[in-house]
C-alpha cells in the first residue's frame, strides 16, 4: 500500500527508514519530511495541521494508511477529521482522536485520568489566574525540589524543576501572568518531585489490546552531566541496566494495563503509540506524564531494536487484532546521540551547509536526519537539533562511543552534542 507519514523530524526519518523496509510499502510520502526522510521516499511540501491539503494529498496518492509523528496535528484532530470526511474515511490514521490526545495536550487531563484509575502518579493541584494566590500559598508549602508544569503543549521544555520556593514562585508568575509558554502555560500543574531515575516505555495499542515496545531512557539537559537548559532531547539509550523484567511486569501490571483499560472504560477512541514518562522510585513505577506519539530521540533509539515488519504492525493496530502479534525485539544495545546547533536551545541560526554526509556509515550504525532540508545541491541545517546517530553495541557505552565516533566526522558551523549519553551507566 501507498503510506502518508506526517512528520519532519528525527522521530520521522526512524519510522521512514522503517517502513521503506516491508514489502507492505509500495511508496512512502512524507509531510513535510526532511532532507533525511527524502531518501526514503518522496517529500510533500504539506504543514501538518493543513488537515484539508493533506486528505486531498491522499486522495491524488491513493493512500492506503497515515501514521502521524508529532503531537500537534493529534491534539488538534487529524483523527476526527479523517473519520468525518468522505473522501478518507476509508483511510487508517495510526494516532488517538483529539479527545484522547488530551493525555498529552492537557497535564490536567492526564493527571485526573490517572487518579480515575488508579495509576500511581505525583500527588499535584491546578492553578490559573483565578486561583492565582492559592497556588503561591501551595507552592510555598511543599518540600523542596518542586515541580511547575505547564498544562498545555510546550515543544517539550514546559516543566520545571525548581530547587527552592524563589525560584517556583518566580516561575510559576512567569507562567501565568507574563505567558512564559503563551496559552500552554495559562494553566499551571504544581507536583511533589519523586526521586528515582527517569525512563519511558511505549506500547502500541488498537484500543482493546496492545503490545509493548522497548523502553528507553532520553537526556534532556543541555550540558554533560545533565547540567544547563532542558531541550528537546539530546540522545537515548535502550535497554536500561535498572529496568529489568521484575521491574517492567511491575508497569505493565500498574500503568500500562490499567492505561488501556481506562482508554477503553472513559470511550476515548486511541489507535496508536502511548508514550509513558515513568519515574522509577525504589523500584516501584510512578507516571510523571503521557504523551499521544512516539519520543524523539527515544524513536531513533527504539525504532531500530524492533525485528517485526511496522506496516504490519500498523496494519494489525487499524484491524484491532494487536493480539495476534508477538514483538521481536533484537536484544543488543543502542544509543542515540543528537548533533545541535549552537545556541539550542536558546537562540540559533538555520542554512548552515552540513559536510560528511556522504561518508560511509559502520555497518552498526545508522544517521538520522532530525532538522535539515535540501538547498540546491546541498542539505543544510533547519533546526534546533539537527542530526542524530544511533549505534549499535554490546554494551551501552560501546553503543555511544559508535554515536560519537560518527558525529565526529560530520560538520556544520557550531555544531555540538554530548558525549556522555548513558554516563550513569558506564
């Protein structure tokens, strides 16, 4: 079949390398896709909420499936609009219907969702400007570090972990009162911080059953030794020497079933990845956020450990049979390491020409395109984060040191990334 990926990111490149690989896949398009995604089939100059242009783009394709990548066009209903149009209907959307993105479009929705269901999270209350002073006399009560989350989508960076009541107040008026993250941040979660270390796991689900993918650990700190700015994500590692499978029967049994079946209980239609941000306090899982879509870098790290055919798996994910898949998983580790431009995640300047990627990769890694376009005859940088190398290895800091070893032999003007992905574990 003909398949419509909505997408420009690494996330997109992993999903288009993957599927340009079953024999599922007679063509691949990507909207808008990148310089990377370009090498696996053909880009669409599409904006991923032109939910119009992309149906009449799917109509003249003779698309058989649309898999969506980021958040935004869930959130805003991609799902619902391909289900009332005529002309697509026919079509599957792998992703949730907008009422069921709320899981990651609203942090309040997602936390009363938890507590209707028994999923163990961070104890939390909700501000705006109505409550304003409630929240500073709550803010100013809780133990310290505190935690301030903006309730709405913020690219990734709308939660802050403050070390002392100063700084959450500061924050937390920034937020409200001078729209820090504009309308994401109107409404404000205020949590109690849970120690442990951090991870996320990832299921795909047809709404009634679902199979589970590998976990992974991102980094999302600017700086080595996760000092400096939060971004979007600086590199990944699978699998995760704490996650052993005591400790993942533990999530399934209380996260990730009782997330389907709260799906299913609550009528939320969600036919898609559930992205969970797992806090692992003494061994025991606590959920600190969903998201509606697969990570990035996490998919990057992911993607590539999985052995079964993904069109088959979205085909199975369409058809409600998931039940009937068994997930075969290539048991080596890999680590992800992101290539950025200088500045991210502040300020920082696009059109930079990138050299050396046409050099010959080792046969053990593979080079992702995250933020890069095509220029006349040269690809040049288009974003925060620009490319991202993922290694295979025995252990994970063989893995990283591959990441490392390739990133060193590529070059655009101020390009920087961290050499300590998987530090903790080394």
């Amino acid at each position: 079949m003909n398949i419509l990926l909505i997408g420009s990111g690494g996330r997109e490149h992993a999903f288009a390398w993957k599927l340009k690989q079953s024999d599922r896949c007679s063509a691949l398009f990507i909207a808008p896709g990148n310089a990377g995604t370009a090498l696996c089939g053909t880009n669409l100059p599409l904006s991923v909420t032109d939910f119009r242009s992309i149906a009449k783009a799917c109509v003249e394709h003779n698309i058989g499936m649309v898999v969506v990548g980021p958040e935004e066009p869930l959130v805003k209903g991609i799902y619902d609009f391909f289900a009332k149009d005529a002309s697509v209907k026919h079509i599957p959307v792998i992703g949730p219907s907008a009422q069921a993105a709320q899981l990651e479009g609203s942090k309040s929705f997602a936390k009363a969702f938890m507590l209707r269901h028994g999923i163990p999270t961070a104890a939390y209350r909700e501000f705006t400007a109505a409550n304003y002073e409630e929240g500073i006399e709550y803010i100013r009560e809780q133990a310290l570090p505190v935690v301030l989350k903006a309730d709405g989508l913020a690219a990734g960076k709308g939660v802050m972990i403050c070390m002392n009541h100063l700084e959450a107040l500061s924050e937390y008026e920034l937020m409200i009162h001078s729209d820090k993250f504009g309308e994401a941040g109107k409404k404000v979660v205020v949590e109690e911080f849970l120690q442990g270390i951090e991870l996320s796991v990832f299921a795909l689900t047809d709404g009634e059953h679902y199979v589970i993918l590998p976990s992974a650990k991102d980094y999302k700190r600017i700086g080595v030794g996760d000092t400096g700015l939060n971004t979007g994500g600086m590199g990944a590692v699978s699998p995760l020497p704490f996650a052993d499978e005591a400790f993942l029967q533990r999530v399934n049994e209380k996260v990730i079933a009782p997330t389907i079946a709260g799906f299913k209980k609550d009528k939320l239609d969600y036919k898609g990845f559930v992205f969970i941000g797992l806090m692992n306090n003494q061994g025991e899982p606590y959920v600190i956020e969903y998201n509606c879509r697969m990570g990035d870098p996490e998919t990057e790290t992911v993607i590539p450990r999985i052995k079964n055919d993904l069109v088959a798996l979205f085909e199975a994910t369409s058809q409600q049979r998931l039940n009937e898949i068994t997930m075969e998983v290539d048991p080596r580790t890999v680590a992800t390491v992101v290539a950025v431009s200088g500045g991210y995640p502040e300020d920082y300047e696009k059109d930079k020409p990138i050299s050396g990627l046409d050099r010959q990769l080792p046969d053990n890694s593979i080079l992702f395109h995250c933020g890069t376009v095509q220029k006349a005859a040269e690809v040049v940088t288009n974003g925060g984060r620009v490319l991202a190398v993922t290694s295979f290895g025995n252990s994970i800091t063989e893995a990283v040191q591959r990441s490392n070893d390739v990133l060193e032999h590529l070059y655009f003007e101020d390009l920087y990334f961290r050499n300590d992905i998987g530090y903790e574990f080394k």
